[in-house]
C-alpha cells in the first residue's frame, strides 16, 4: 500500500502494487450517452437498477475466493446514478466476500451533477475513500460540445462536498483536444481545476473511438482531435500540475505525494483484480476475462444462477512478460527490463527508440522518457518475438 | 500428315486493343474448334493476368479445320500481343508464317503499332490481309480507314475486308480470303527436318514444351532429334497439335505448326529460335534464328522479409521458364538489402512481373524505380554497362557516359502535330521524318532518349492529344549525353534505392520535386527527418519530414487491457508495409513512385 507521502512516481511503489488485490465493479448507467464514448453503458433504464444492483450482488456471491482487497473501484458509466446505500451495499458485500484491507483505495467514479452533500456524506461513511469526478473542462461551451449535463460551477462545488464528507482522495478527469476546445479554454480548465481542493488530475486526449457518435461525426466532416494540439495542450497542463505540486505518474495521470491511485497502480502493475458487472474486465490466476457488455443479458445470466463472463484470454509466458513490460512502461517509473526488456533493448526497434531519446534506461529501469509517444515504444514491445 | 496445299499458317496483328483476341474467337467458333460450352470471350488469352487487364501477353497458336467450298483445309492462326513491350513476341509469331491478317480498329485507323507491325510482316516477305474490324460500332468509318490502311500497304482499298469481330460478320469472307489470298506453305517432305522453335513454355509434368514450325521434312514421336545451335540431341517424347486442346498426333510434316516434348527438363537447354533436325538426317544448316529480346528497362526487386531472397530467386527462375525476357542478377542495396536487379521490356512487362511474382510466388516485394541502361566510358579505355544508378562510376573515373535513344515513331492526327512536336522537343527529341498518310493522319519518326519515352512520355502524349495519338519505337544506338547521377539522402544518409541517373538539365527539378513527393509520402517519425537531394557534394533540395509530437493513446481504459493490446497489434501490422533505412521507416510504395516524380 501506498506510504503515507510516497511520490505517486516512485518505483517501489510502482513494483510494490504487482502484489496488490483489486476489485472492480462497473455500474452502467448514465442520464445520457455523451458523444465521445464508448465504454458499457446504457442511457436511462431506470426500471432495471433495482434488479441490476442485486445481480451484481448475486455476481459477487459466485466469486471464487479472492483477497483481501488493497484497492476497490466503482467506475462506469456513472456509479452515481445509483443510490448512495445501494452502492454501500455493494461494496459491504465485497468486503464480506474477500475482506478489504484497512487503510485499503475505495474509489468510485461520480458525475458532477449527480454529487450533493447527503451522498457525499453516504458514501464516506459506508467506507468510500476516494472519488475521482468527471469534470471535462471548465468552459461551458465546450462542455456543451462534449455532451456534458453540468456546469463548471458543479465540479467546483462537488470537490469541496466530496473533502467536507472526509473524502481522503478528490481527483477530477479532464479531456484535452475536442474540436470547441482553444487555448485559453484548455488553460483556463486546467488552472481551475488545480484550485479545486483535488490531490489528483487525470487528463485524457479525447480519442474518437469507433461506433460513437463523434465518430460517425467526423467521418462525415466535422473536426475531429489534431494531435499536434493535442501534444501542445498535454505539455502545457503538464507543466502546470507540476508547478502546482503534482507529479506525473503514468502518461494520463499525475497526483501529489501520497495521493497516487492504487487500482490504477495495481492495474499497470500486472496486477490481478476481480471484477463485476456489465462489460466489467477480470486479470486472475493469470488470465484475463470479461463480462457480457449488454444489460439484458447480463440480467439474464445472473439471475439464471449462471456466470456473465463472454470471454477469456490467457498468455502464454512470453505473452505475459510482453505485457507486463507494455503496462509497466506507461508509469513514470518505468519497469525493470526483464526478458522482454532485455529483447527490446537489443532490438533494432528498441536502439532506435533509445537514439531518438524516448527509451530509457537509467538506474536499472527502463522508462519512457517521451510519454507522448508511447505507442512507438508499445508496438516494438509487441512486435519482440520471446520465442524465438 | 496434311497436303501443304491444304495448309494456311498466319499470324493475327494489330495495334493494341483493335481486336485481335476477339477475332480468333469467332474464327474458332466458325471453324467449330469450340463447342459454344467451351467459349468464353478471347479464349486464347489464357493467363490469368490477360483476362483481367483484357490484353494478350503471350503469342497462342491454334489449329483449326476450316471446310472450304473445295474442301477442308488446316488453318494454324497465331494470335499475337498488341503491346509495344511485347512486339518481339509478333516477330517471331511471323517468322512461322507465310501470311498476317493485319487488323484494323475502323472507329480509331491506323495507330503506331498497326504501321509497325505491318512493316514486319511485309520484312518477314509475308502476304498481308488488311481487315477492318469493329464495323458493327457507329463510330465506325470504315471507307476512311480502309483508305489509311490501303495506303500503308500500297493495296488497293477495295481489297481491305471488313468484319466484325463482335458479331461474326464478315468472318466467313475472311477465312475464304485466307484460303485464297495466302500462299500454302512450301518444303520437301523427303528432307533432313527443319523445324523452327518460336516458342517454349515450361509445364511441370512434361517439363520443356516448344512451339514448332516444321518447315522442311517430317518428325515423328520417338525420333532422335538435334538442337542445331546448341547441339542437344533429345528424343521427341511427343509432338502434336494444339486445336486449342493439346491433341498429340504421330507426326508433324511440312507446313505444319505444332508442339514438341523432349525430355528435356531445363528451358536454357532449348533456346527460343533454334532449329530442330534429325540427328541421323541432318539439316545442311539452321533456319535464320531470332535476335535475343533485349531489356529497355532495369529495376531492383527486393523482398520485405530479408529471409525471402532465396525464394524470391526461385520464383524468377520459374518465371523466367516462361518468360526468355526476363533478365536478372543479384544486387544488394544498403538501403533494401539483398535482392535483384531485373532487366524488362518495358514498363508494362515490368508490372505484369512484379504482380505473377507477388501473387503466384506470395512474395512481398519493394520494387525500386527503373532506369534504362546506360553505358560509361572509363578513363582507362574500357566501358562498362550500368543497369543500376549505383554503379555509375564517379565522374573521376569516367571520360563519358552514354544513354541509349529509340527510334520513336509518334502517329497522331494533324491537329496535334503541334502539340506533339512541341512534347517531343521537351524530351530532347531530334526530329528524323514527318510524312501525311493521310490528310488526317501524321506519322512522325524522331531520335529520342529511351529514358524519356518510357518514363511518362506515353501517358503525357495521350493526355495532350485526347488519346488519339499512338506511340512505337525500336532501339536505336547509343549516344553522348551529359548525365550526373542524382543522389537522396535520408536524415544525411545516402539512400541508394532512389538514386537517379538523369539529364543535367532536368536534376535541378527532378531533385526538387522528389524531395518533396518523399516528404509526402514518408510519415512522421519520432524525430525530424531532412530530405536532401544531391548531385555530387551539391544539394539542391531539401525537405524535413517534421517529427511528430502525438501517438499514444492516452484515454482511461478501465481494466481492460486486452482491448488496448489488440490495438496496438493491429497498428503494428500496418508497419509490415514500412522498410527501415536507416533509423527511418519509408513506406513502399516511396520506392516506385520516385517514378512518378516527372509527370506533369
Ligand atoms: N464493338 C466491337 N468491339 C470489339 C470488336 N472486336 C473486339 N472488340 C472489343 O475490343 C476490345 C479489345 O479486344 P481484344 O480482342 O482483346 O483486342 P486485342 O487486339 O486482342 O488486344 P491485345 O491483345 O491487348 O493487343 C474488347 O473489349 C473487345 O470486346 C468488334 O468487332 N466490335
Ligand atoms: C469511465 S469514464 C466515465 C466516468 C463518468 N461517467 C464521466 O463521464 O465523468 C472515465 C473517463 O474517461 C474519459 N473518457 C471517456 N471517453 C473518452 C474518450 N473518448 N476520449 C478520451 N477520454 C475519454 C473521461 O474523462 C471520463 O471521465
Ligand atoms: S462519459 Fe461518463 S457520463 Fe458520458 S456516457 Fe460515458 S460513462 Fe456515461
Ligand atoms: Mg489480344
């Protein structure tokens, strides 16, 4: 578990949270689907939460034993759309189920404009410890654009509701490059978003993924997210958040001392973790798995008495140490070389990487000193052949 | 064994597309060679490739049984490629012929290759058919065409028939005229065999099957047999006829046309042009044999997979069992690695091999752009030939270079002798000949350099001309010129694979224009990379490919890491199409398109 004020970058602590536990448990539900996503979610559904939240109640009762648990996220969707207790419940029963550690991340992922006082002050004392809100942007027209239904003023507020409830951790998630986006937007946002009272900012490059509506958008014209301005504007609030105090941990996140995220630790770790509900992803016993994505049929299967997983992958070892280093080198840390590491350095992909300055290897880690162009590094390590 | 009286042997000419294929079609049809099951539109064209460009690539011969008014006769039809890259295909077709039926398009007249495949014939002492073909089409203007055609021949235009290879109309008339208008073979049927080689193929099975015509004697299966130019003396396994089915027949005798298999497994055991004899009866001497096809054009041919060299050597080997025109040595480049430097006979022939090798061989290849040959005068005296701007000496170590030209011969309609002349002057052509056919229609005959005719000259002389003008040429010498070798160098390291030898005058803008066509195509990398293009130490452009800033993805992806990994892999995949050179990654296609750099 994280130390008290250990930086969020430092490489035992990174290496520490292979040897974490997690649990996740997706809630799918949202007021309505905003244009740029694509995770497992359904708009509405009002009529099905009540028997939602039992089937996932009935999910975790089937678990294989499992724990105890350093880190436990509530993501989405919007957990928030469901009620306070029922979300208290949940995370009861998997503490009955696998035991949470004490001092154990209970994180959950809320809207702003779900957020008020008496759910604020629900979910802390049911044992919720973190909470990483959904601003976006502080500027209303481009919050508009994303689809967004609150208002800059709501996440400001929703920070300080979530530190007077006892919220040990606030963390809010803003995307950087959608087409309204300027400037003097994206730097306003960031600038207020470091006078919350956060101790977390994750920044995402708005990506256009396949099937949304943004996609089918810019298929047919519309401007879509322009890397260049996309790098420029992930370097400005870089710089800020580290003036600020913060310390960039992994490509998209950055904490203060003591406040880096443990499911995201443990995840990039190679970490295993159980997982519920909806589309939700599983890594035990060295193989990954998942949830049916559709509400009706995860329904269905649950309350039948049958398992919702859809499908599995298991790596061989080769598969795995690639991963392993994939994952490991998104963190600042960076990861030990290992086989793979080891590969990738004497590649020719791997020279070429360290010649152009973005692979590291300094103090026995290999780190990428370049994050933005990470994926150069992700594909060369896909590309190694361990077998051969 | 058939009475040469009763024997026609002709070879169908024409300029590309004017119908040849088509006609042999209805001619089998007619002459009830195919059943109406077994046809299909230009049935000769066999190859896969010819059916889906719709042009003939190899000569096909086929015998068929015509019923005449005076009884049966055997007509042995070649049809030949009307493409220029494939012209010495049409001499040798003719050079087994006593007749040609040349084939005329009447909604286009007479173009480049119609003029040029009728000298042939008439150089080969050949009794030539005219024929308008396509009648059926309203743009048709066949009392013009017969006329343009006429006059080319010195023929009287009453003589030019007309059919429609389309419909079948007017085919009966011209097998009559066949039978009437083209001499029966001649040849003593008691002599020592002389049998013309004009074609070979390599079939796995039988190994060596030659197209034969016998002109003197008989050869029947079991004979021994002697090569005369190479001196092989293999038994005839077989021999027979193709109608188009292979129909194997105890004897072939004068006149006739047909095929041969030895034993022989090896194609360059059995040269295309040799004469065959008896060994017990020998010929006095061979018949007048072929000129080897030379390459115009030479490009490298390089594996993506380094480990597919050996392959890739086969696989040429195997093609070239089939194709005598294909040359190829192995060549390394810094850039590409181990491949080879092939020799073609043009750009077509060019494509049409890179395309057999990736598709029936499953090779992926870079090809790099092609070059003429050029020659160099060394200061010590000697010449070297150079098939690769790599091995063009520097300028200390030579006194001269020299670039072969072609004779060019440019048909166009009068309105666009203007135009024509004006593009010729711009490929630093020198006038020979201008000459009316007709009113309507100029031939102009220039000196050109081969490098410029075969590297955009064709397409910009259709477009300038609507496509109404038509290109041939032949080689012509070689000759003086002043040409540098045009170098490129990626992140300031020279890149063999798009060095260029070209015109002094043009490398100023072939440079420029080069650098920047690689700028587009080559995508951004991790750093910047500079373009400079160079004639010596000099550079005289220079592009930067600018680094890219972005490529990560960089969203929140919950636990599932499986679905990014996936995405990842098929990024990776696409990077299959790039070649490293150097620390920088060029896409394939850069290599060939360096090629389009001169087009308008
Ligand atoms: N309307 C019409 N079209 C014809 C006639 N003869 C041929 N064609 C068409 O003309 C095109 C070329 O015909 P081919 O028989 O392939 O011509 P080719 O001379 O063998 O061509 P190459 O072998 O490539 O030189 C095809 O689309 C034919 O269908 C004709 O008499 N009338
Ligand atoms: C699981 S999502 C949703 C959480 C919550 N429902 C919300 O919207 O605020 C977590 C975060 O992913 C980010 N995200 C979602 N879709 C994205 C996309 N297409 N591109 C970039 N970031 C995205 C958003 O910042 C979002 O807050
Ligand atoms: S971004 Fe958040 S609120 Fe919007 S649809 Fe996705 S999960 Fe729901
Ligand atoms: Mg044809």
């Amino acid at each position: 578990m994280a130390a008290a004020e250990a930086r969020p970058d430092a490489p035992d602590l990174a290496d520490a949270a292979a040897a974490w536990r997690g649990a996740y448990v997706h809630i799918p539900f949202c007021r309505r689907v905003c244009p740029y996503c694509d995770f497992a979610v359904v708009a509405g559904a009002g009529e099905h939460r009540g028997r939602y939240v039992e089937a996932v109640l009935a999910e975790i009762g089937m678990a294989e034993p499992f724990g105890p648990l350093q880190a436990v996220a509530f993501g989405g969707g919007t957990p928030t759309q469901l009620a306070a207790a029922d979300l208290v419940r949940i995370l009861h029963a998997l503490a009955e189920r696998f035991g949470i550690d004490r001092g154990a991340e209970v994180s959950l992922e809320a809207n702003p404009e779900d957020w008020d006082r008496p759910t604020a002050a629900a979910l802390a004392a049911g044992g919720f410890t973190r909470v990483s809100l959904g601003a976006q942007s502080f500027d209303r027209a481009v919050l508009t654009d994303l689809g967004r239904l609150h208002r800059p003023d709501d996440t400001r507020r929703a920070v300080a509701e979530a530190r007077d409830a006892g919220f040990a951790h606030v963390n809010v998630d803003l995307i950087f490059g959608s087409p309204a986006e300027d400037d003097r937007s994206w730097e306003g946002g960031v600038a207020a978003a470091l006078a919350c009272e956060i101790d977390h900012l994750s920044t995402y490059a708005l990506t256009v993924e396949r099937g949304t509506a943004l996609s089918k958008a810019v298929a047919a014209g519309a401007p879509g997210p322009v890397a260049d301005v996309q790098a420029a504007r992930y370097e400005w609030a870089m710089t800020e958040a580290a003036a600020a105090g913060f310390v960039r941990y992994e490509t998209s996140n950055s904490a203060r001392p003591g406040s880096a995220c443990a499911y995201n630790l443990l995840t990039w770790a190679q970490g295993e973790y159980e997982a519920f509900g909806t589309g939700a992803h599983r890594h035990r016993d060295g193989a990954r798995a998942w949830n049916v994505r559709r509400l009706d049929r995860y329904l269905e299967r649950v309350e039948a008495g049958r398992r919702p997983q859809s499908g599995s992958e298991s790596l061989d070892a080769a598969g795995r140490e690639q991963e392993r280093l994939l994952l490991g080198l998104r963190r600042a840390a960076g990861a030990v070389p290992g086989r793979a590491g080891e590969a990738l350095l004497a590649s020719p992909w791997g020279r070429r990487l360290v010649e152009a300055g973005v692979l590291e290897s300094r103090d026995g880690r290999l780190i990428v000193a370049r994050p933005l162009l990470g994926d150069e590094v992700s594909r060369a390590v896909l590309a190694l052949d361990l077998d051969g | 064994m058939t009475d040469v009286s009763r024997i026609r042997n002709f070879s169908i000419i024409a300029h590309i597309d004017h119908g040849k294929s088509t006609l042999a079609d209805r001619m089998l049809e007619q002459t009830g060679a195919l059943s109406a099951r077994d046809m299909r539109a230009q049935v000769l064209d066999s190859m896969d490739l010819e059916r889906e460009r719709g042009i003939t690539i190899k000569a096909q011969a086929v015998r068929l049984r015509y019923q005449a008014p005076d009884g049966e006769y055997l007509l042995n039809l070649i049809d030949t490629p009307g493409h220029v890259d494939f012209s010495y295909e049409v001499s040798r077709s003719l050079a087994a012929c006593e007749g040609a039926i040349l084939l005329v398009d009447a909604s286009q007249g007479v173009e480049a290759q119609t003029l040029a495949n009728a000298l042939l014939a008439l150089e080969h002492g050949l009794e030539v058919i005219p024929v308008l073909n396509k009648v059926d089409l309203p743009a048709a203007d066949p009392d013009r065409v017969a006329e343009e055609v006429a006059g080319v021949l010195g023929e009287d235009p009453e003589r030019v028939l007309r059919v429609s290879a389309k419909t079948g109309e007017g085919v009966g008339a011209l097998l009559e005229a066949i039978v009437e208008r083209l001499p029966a073979p001649s040849g003593d049927a008691t002599a020592p065999p002389r049998a013309l080689v004009f074609d070979s193929y390599y079939d796995t099975y039988r190994g060596v099957v030659c197209s034969v015509r016998m002109f003197e004697g008989r050869i029947s299966t079991g004979d021994r047999l002697r090569l005369m130019v190479t001196g092989e003396t293999p038994d005839a396994d077989e021999v027979g006829v193709l109608t188009p089915r292979v129909v194997p027949v105890a004897e072939l005798g004068p006149g006739e046309v047909g095929y041969l298999i030895t034993g022989i497994k090896e194609i360059d055991r059995i040269r295309v042009g040799d004469t065959v004899t008896r060994d017990d009866l020998r010929a006095a001497g061979p018949l007048p044999g072929y000129r080897e096809p030379k390459p115009m054009v030479y490009s490298g041919l390089f594996p993506t997979e380094g480990d597919d060299f050996e392959r890739l050597r086969e696989a040429l080997e195997k093609l070239r069992l089939n194709d005598a025109a294909l040359v190829f040595e192995p060549e390394t480049s810094r850039a590409l690695g181990f491949g080879f430097r092939c020799g073609f006979l043009g750009l077509l022939h060019m494509e049409i091999v890179r395309e057999r090798l990736e598709r029936e061989y499953d090779l992926d290849l870079v090809a790099t752009a092609p070059s003429v040959a050029y020659r160099a005068v060394l200061s010590d005296g000697g010449e070297v030939e150079v098939h690769s701007p790599q091995d063009l000496p520097d300028p200390g170590g030579r006194t001269a270079v020299l670039e072969p030209y072609v004779r060019a011969m440019i048909l166009t309609p009068s309105d666009y002798v203007g135009t024509v002349m004006e593009l010729l002057q711009q490929h630093r052509g020198e006038m020979g000949s201008m000459q009316y056919l007709s009113p309507e229609r100029v031939e102009l005959v220039y000196r050109v350099p081969l490098a410029e005719i075969v590297f955009g000259f064709f397409d910009q002389l259709k477009s300038r001309t609507r496509g109404y003008a038509s290109l041939d040429y032949e080689p012509d010498g070689y000759r003086e010129s002043d040409l540098v070798r045009l170098d490129v160098l990626l992140n300031g390291t020279p890149v063999d694979a798009f060095s260029a030898v070209i015109h002094t005058d043009r490398a100023y803008t072939y440079g420029r224009r080069l650098a920047e066509r690689l700028r587009e195509l080559i995508p951004r990398q991790m750093f910047d990379v500079p373009i400079q293009a160079a004639v010596g130490s000099r550079v005289i452009a220079r592009e930067t490919v600018k680094a890219k800033r972005k490529d990560v993805l960089a969203k929140c992806y919950g636990g599932d890491v499986t679905r990014k990994r996936k995405l990842l892999e098929r990024q990776k995949e696409g990077k299959r199409r790039m070649k490293m050179v150097g620390q920088v990654e060029v896409p394939q296609e850069a290599f060939i398109s360096v090629l389009r750099v001169d087009e308008d």
